[in-house]
C-alpha cells in the first residue's frame, strides 16, 4: 500500500474501518448525512466521515425536521422510485428513498470487529527502532495516542493533542516523520475535520474547518505542547529498507483502527473529573519543580487530552480514572526523559508566574466562586476588572499554568496556585 494513498481511493476490504465495512455491507438505511449541494431536502448516507457512499441511493424530505450535517442516522423511507440518470451512451441507474422518518444513533454501535488491539496499535510504532529499551514503551504508548487525537478543547477552541518532539539529531526528526506517515494524507488537509501535522520549524496553525488540531514540532519554544516526545541520543533506528515494507503493510489496519477511533467522544464524568483535577496538580509540581526544561507545558487540558485519546485507543464512550493515572504516569516518564535532551534550556524567569491580567483575574474569581467549584464562563465579565478585550486570554493563560480547568467547554473552575 502507498501511504500517500487517499481515503477515497479504498476498494479492498481490509481497508475500510469496521464501522464502514458494517454500514457498507451489512446494513442499509444507515449512515453519516451528506446534504447534495444542489438541495437541502436531498443526502446521502456516507459509511462514515471519511468515504462517500459507494450506493446509488438518495434520500429526500419533503417536510419535517432534517438531520444535521454528519450526523449518523437510521432513516425510515415511506416510497422510493428508481431513476435514470444521464445519456443513452453514458448513464446510472439511482434509488431515490422519501423519508418518513429519522432517528440519531451512534456509529460505535457497528463495529463488532476490531482490524488491531490497542496493544498491537502500540507495537507498530516500535517497528523502527533497533532496540526495546525502557523508554521506547512509553514513547511508542505517546506516538500512538498523538494518532488517536482528542475531542478535548484547548485554547485554541479546537480538540487535538500537540507534541514537542525533542532530539538534538535532525535524523531522529526525519524517522519521526516517516512514522508518521501512516496518518492518512488526506488529514494534513486545512479542510479536514481532523487536522494533523508535523512541523520542522514551529509556527501557529489552527485551520477554521477543523474541529481537532494536532501538531507535531521539532523542539518548539513557543508552542505550549501536552506531551514531550524525547527522542534521547541513545535511540537507535534501523535502516528504513529493514522496516519500510513492514509499515506499508501494516498501514491499511493502523488507518482502519484510527478512523473507527476517531468516531468516539469520550465524556468525562464527574468522578473522574476530580481525579483530573488532582492529576492537574500533579503535572504542575513536577513542570515547575524540574531544575530546567526545553518546552513549554500546557498543564490544566493535558490530563484530559491524552486520557480521552487513551478512551478512543480502547473504543470506549466514558474515560475511566485509571486511564487518567496510566496517562498521567505516561506523561512523567516522558518528561523525565525530556531533560536527557541536549538542547538548550528555555529560561525559566517569570515561567510559572502569571501575567498581571491573568493574576488579577485569578484573584477577582478566587474571591467570587472559591476554589475547585465549577461556574460559567458567560460569568466571567461581570466579576472582573480586566479589560474584556483580555479575558479570553486570561483564563487560557490560567489553564495553560494550570491555575483553572475546564470540565466542560462552557464552564470553569478556578484551582489552588
């Protein structure tokens, strides 16, 4: 398989994801809507997000409610008729379904079959390497969840995971690369829903059409990342013709795993939500208690970002607490290894300060709400005295530094600092 290979150019079977393969196959009038351009009464039920719908079927409401956009739906149809389309020379037959009803279900319910384990999803990022050190496990644990991506809002208003790859060697950062390369194409698209990308020199990217954002940057300096990818020294990598052939062949199950993953919107409940908030203070002691670093950490959403990847890794609706604690350690080991990298320091002056607006913000809420008690964001404004122009950044600079978390993306809730 070519791993520039689009998603649209999927023919063989093991190349769909379960969900597709079950919407495709074994189920009709069920799919992801995709409205005609020419008609908002007309869609099309798509086997997923990622691949129009190989049927020549459409379906029309002539009144009611309509669906959303990419919703998944069971569509009921009370006539249908079939159509001719096109010249004597060149045309396609189409089934045309009138609805009569529709019902939103969850596409997780079809996949009965996993294409790899979340063990065997992880082993396939060991493949480069020379050897099985220590540190490879958690290394290839992190380069697998950065795959899974998070439904977890940053700052930047979208979901994603950000890394910092860290290497003094520019050849680690070109087998980083290659790696990543069993990241379908067609996500390192702008106009994708889910966005991927792997940056030599760091920059600021959030595309407007994608909901989830991840980037990958080499020692980045600016970018507050969630999780340290160290790439030590001592990493071996084995010639690329040792191992190519092998990734190519396990591409098509890899992307399978990741499309069906990627339907998943983990929730958080509230009894994890106080273990997150826990583990908030936990990441912060140990960023602002190192001696010295070579990023810059964004503390209050990591918890939850890579714990929901790590839902999605195992096909599950609901992060368990003890995803949070195997992430969180996950997190620990990297950062150890983190300071192995030989690359310069970043100065640690004003790091773990707050900036004026964002204490004096801090302060005002403090005062109002207390500590650990959520309230809405849309209260914000009336409780503090900072230009309104700044809150926004203000409670992002706060969560950044883990002085407040979100457990919702309308609400906020201000933590010990």
């Amino acid at each position: 398989m070519s791993l520039t290979k689009s998603l649209n150019n999927r023919e063989r079977g093991y190349e769909f994801s379960a969900t597709e393969y079950d919407l495709i196959f074994e189920n009709e009038d069920i799919g992801f809507v995709r409205y005609d351009k020419r008609s908002r009464r007309r869609f099309y039920l798509d086997p997923s997000p990622f691949l129009k719908t190989p049927k020549n079927e459409v379906y029309v409401i002539e009144n009611g409610d309509f669906p959303k956009e990419g919703e998944c739906v069971k569509v009921a149809s009370y006539e249908s008729e079939h159509k001719v389309l096109g010249t004597r020379t060149s045309f396609r037959k189409l089934n045309v379904k009138y609805v009569s009803r529709w019902d939103k279900i969850s596409p997780n319910k079809f996949i009965h079959r996993e294409s790899l384990d979340p063990e065997e999803y992880i082993e396939y990022f060991k493949i480069p390497f020379m050897h099985t050190e220590d540190y490879i496990e958690p290394l290839s644990f992190c380069l697998a969840l950065c795959t899974m991506s998070s439904p977890v809002i940053g700052s930047n208003g979208k979901g994603g995971i950000d890394s910092a790859v860290l290497t003094a060697k520019k050849k680690h950062w070109n087998e980083f690369k290659r790696l990543m390369q069993v990241i379908p194409p067609d996500f390192k698209k702008t106009k994708s829903e889910y966005y991927f990308n792997q940056l030599d020199t760091e920059k600021k990217l959030n595309p407007s059409r994608s909901k989830e954002v991840n980037l990958s940057v080499s020692n980045p300096k600016e970018l507050s990342v969630h999780v340290p990818m160290a790439l030590v020294e001592e990493i071996e990598f084995k010639k690329p013709l040792q191992y190519k052939e092998t990734l190519y062949y396990e591409a098509p199950l890899m992307r399978a795993k990741m499309l069906d993953a990627l339907l998943f919107e983990p929730e958080i409940s509230e009894k994890t939500n106080k273990h997150v908030r826990d583990k908030i203070y936990e990441v912060r002691d140990a960023f602002v208690a190192a001696n010295a670093v070579n990023y810059s950490q964004d503390i209050g959403t990591t918890p939850s970002k890579i714990s929901s990847a790590f839902a999605r890794l195992k096909f599950k609706d609901k992060v368990a607490p003890e995803y949070v604690d195997e992430c969180v350690d996950l997190w620990m080991d990297m950062f150890h290894y983190s300071s192995r990298i030989d690359i310069p320091n970043l100065s640690r002056s004003g790091k773990d300060k707050l900036s004026a607006e964002a204490q004096r913000a801090y302060d005002e809420l403090k005062d109002t709400f207390g500590t650990r008690v959520s309230f809405s964001i849309a209260e914000v404004p009336k409780h503090v005295t900072i230009d309104h122009w700044l809150i926004e950044y203000a409670i992002d600079e706060l969560k950044r530094k883990g002085a407040a978390y979100s457990p919702t993306n309308d609400v906020v809730e201000i933590l010990d600092y």
